[in-house]
C-alpha cells in the first residue's frame, strides 16, 4: 500500500525504506519481480526490530502452527531464533530522530496511507524532512537504540494500533 504514496512521501522529504526479516537471498527475488522504487534492507538477526522495539518471540506452538501454514521461520531468515517484528511505519527526522511510529501486532491491519500522509505533512510544516537518509543513519539509529538511547517520548505500548506523532 506505501508504494500507492511512496511518491508523495518522498516529495514531503520522506522517502520510503523497507527492511525484511527475510534473508538476502530471498529479498534478491523480490527485487528481480520488479522495480519496488525503494530500498529494501535484510534484518534476518532482528537487530534492527529489537533496536526499535518491535521484535517478539514465538513459542514453539506458534513456530509450528506457521510451519503447518507453509510459512518456514528459520529457512525465511536462515536462523532459528524464532521471531517476528511487529508491522511498523516509522517518519523519521533529522539525525535519525523517530518522529512518527505506528504499529500494530496483528499484520492484517496497517495505517491508511492518508493516516501516514497527514503525519509526513505536519512533520514537513513543522520543518522536519529525512531527505538524507541512507542506510548510514539507519543505522546509527539502530545502534542508538542499541546503546539503550530510547527517543523522548517512546513508548511502543502506547504507540500501539495508531499513529503517534512524536513531540520534541
């Protein structure tokens, strides 16, 4: 559904970035399907997704449940640590600062892309913008969340199923 406003956000100064627990390997035969017209980021470790606080753990009941569903974890990833990230849309800002958050444990149910827009605006008229962004600063935001730096304000629990517009 981003790619609909994938446009539009990168005019606003938000361009998209999407990062997979898959493996590179499998993330290669996305990329060959067709141009996504963003870039594309393996975390298979889930550093990344516990970095931002939206990794969890499955139970071997659930493993296996995915597994009868033809949906093998460990040959996705190519690990066995049995997790998941939470489905989140992050609008990140200068020095990799998180701005906007939504996310929301049940995969089926994801922002309505005028919900992301309205945010990307208000941050923009607010003079936030992520023009720069590489993965250099997705990372440097991932390991200041590493390092235990939580962004003021952050709180998954209360960011959950809705659209959080961050404060200074």
């Amino acid at each position: 559904e981003l790619r609909k406003v994938q446009a539009e956000l990168a005019e606003l100064g938000f361009p998209v970035v999407a990062i997979s627990a898959e493996r590179p390997e499998r993330l290669a035969q996305s990329l060959e399907a067709g141009d996504l017209g963003y870039a594309l980021y393996s975390d298979r470790t889930l550093a990344a997704a516990r970095a931002f606080g939206i990794a969890f753990q499955l139970g071997d009941a659930e493993v296996a449940r995915y597994k009868e569903h033809g949906i093998d974890l460990e040959a996705e990833s190519g690990l066995d640590h049995h997790q998941l990230p939470v489905p989140s849309v992050f609008l990140v800002g200068p020095g990799g600062r998180i701005r906007w958050v939504y996310s929301n444990p049940d995969y089926r149910v994801r922002p309505e892309n005028a919900q992301i827009l309205e945010a990307a605006r208000e941050l923009r008229a607010q003079g936030f913008n992520a023009l720069s962004m590489t993965w250099d600063l997705i990372e440097t935001t991932i390991r200041t969340r590493l390092e235990g730096q939580r962004t003021q304000g952050m709180n998954y629990l209360s960011a959950l199923s809705r659209g959080v517009l961050l404060s200074e």
